[in-house]
C-alpha cells in the first residue's frame, strides 16, 4: 500500500499550461483561456460594488473590480480544464495491485448557492489493475472539479468517476471534508462543522473489509 501525505510546500508547484503542454509557473490554464471574460467580469464586479452602496472612485476600491475579475476567473478556472490535459503523460503500466491512497489534499471551491468558499481535504484512493498515475496528479484532478462552481456532493462524486474512467482500477474511493464558508459567515453560523461525503466505486463499494481499511487510514493520526 502507498500512503502519501502532501506538505505545504508540495502546493506551491507550478500548474501546467494546457494550451502547449508546458508549465509555466507565472501564467495558469485559466488566464490563459479565460482572459476575454476578466473585462466584462470586471464591469459586472463594479455594478455589484456599487450596488452594494460603495463609492469605487475612493482609494482602497479603484481596482477592486479588476481584482475581483480576476481572482473569480481563477477560482473557475478548472472549467477550462479537462481530465485528459491534466493527467496526460502520466499514467503508468505497474504490477502494483494495492491500494493507493493519496490523503489530506488541500482544497479550495466556491458553492454555487452562495458563491462563498467552501474549504478543506480531500482523500483520493485507487486499487490500480495494470495502470497507475503519478501522484501529485491527483490533487490537480481535484483542482479541476474544485475550480468552479461546486457543490460537495458533487465534486466528490466528479473525481471518483473522473479516475475511474481514467485509470479503469478495480475500484476507487475518494472522501471530502469541507468547511462552508455559507454556514460559517452567514445562515446558521456554525463555524466548527465539517460536511463529510465519500464516493465509492468498484470493490471499494463492494467490499467492506476495504472500504473500513480506507476509513481507518484516513482517519489515522486524526485528533478528532
Ligand atoms: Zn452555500
């Protein structure tokens, strides 16, 4: 079995550049692909602050419509990312047979509900039959389902069935632990609930002496 846990630094890689297949650690896939939508974004950015009562000629908010045009082009940027740039190059014919399991992926997405952030880990696991993927693909995979306009439910079950069609494992079972921003900041304020959800798909599904192995592992080395 392989159990990788990321450090911090591991999120800083560079991301590629889809359009050539280089990376290019100063330009993402997104404003690349997305850069024609940052000036209307902007406008729109700017009827919303004003909107809201904000005087967008005093000094702290003269950008603040291109930031936010910006930084929402970004956040959505894994729409115009597909499965098949990402994971490109880097699948491996191997004998392995085990579990692989790829734990704590750090994960930033916006709800589509409230357009708020919802945050936390993810745990990505795969029993490989014949082929398997370089690691640190995985949280990418999760970055372009993570990268939009999300709910978690949905981006859990994306993944799962994203490494399925890729791989074609034996089975595959991937469990999101998220923190919602539209619960913490707003509605019921509950600022210390974690929404758990899980896919699990092949033997991972059918087997429970598995599937307990995957939870145990997760929940290894947890204080709570
Ligand atoms: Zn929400």
């Amino acid at each position: 079995m392989a159990i990788v846990s990321r450090t911090e630094a591991q999120w800083q890689q560079p991301r590629p550049n889809v359009s050539n297949g280089t990376t290019n650690g100063s330009m993402s896939v997104s404003t690349v692909t997305k850069t024609s939508i940052e000036k209307p974004l902007a406008a729109a950015a700017a009827d919303l602050l004003s909107t809201l009562g904000e005087d967008l000629y005093r000094e702290g908010l003269r950008q603040t419509p291109q930031r936010m045009a910006k930084a929402l082009t970004y956040l959505t940027g894994g729409s115009t990312m597909t499965v098949k740039d990402v994971l490109n190059g880097a699948i491996f014919t191997e004998r392995y047979d085990q579990m692989v399991l790829v734990k704590d992926i750090e994960f930033y997405s916006l709800c589509e509900h409230h357009v708020l952030p919802f945050y936390g880990r993810a745990h990505i696991a795969y029993l490989p039959a014949g082929k398997v993927v370089g690691l640190s693909k995985l949280p990418r995979l999760l970055d372009v389902y993570a990268r939009r306009l999300q709910v978690q439910e949905r981006l859990t079950q994306q993944v799962a069935e994203a490494l399925q069609e890729a791989l074609n494992p034996r089975g595959v079972a991937v469990m999101v632990e998220a923190s919602h921003f539209c619960m913490m900041m707003r509605g019921v304020e509950k600022q210390n609930s974690t929404t758990v959800t899980s896919a699990l798909l092949g033997e991972f599904r059918d087997d429970p002496a598995l599937r307990n192995e995957f939870l145990s592992i997760v929940r290894t080395g947890r204080n709570t």
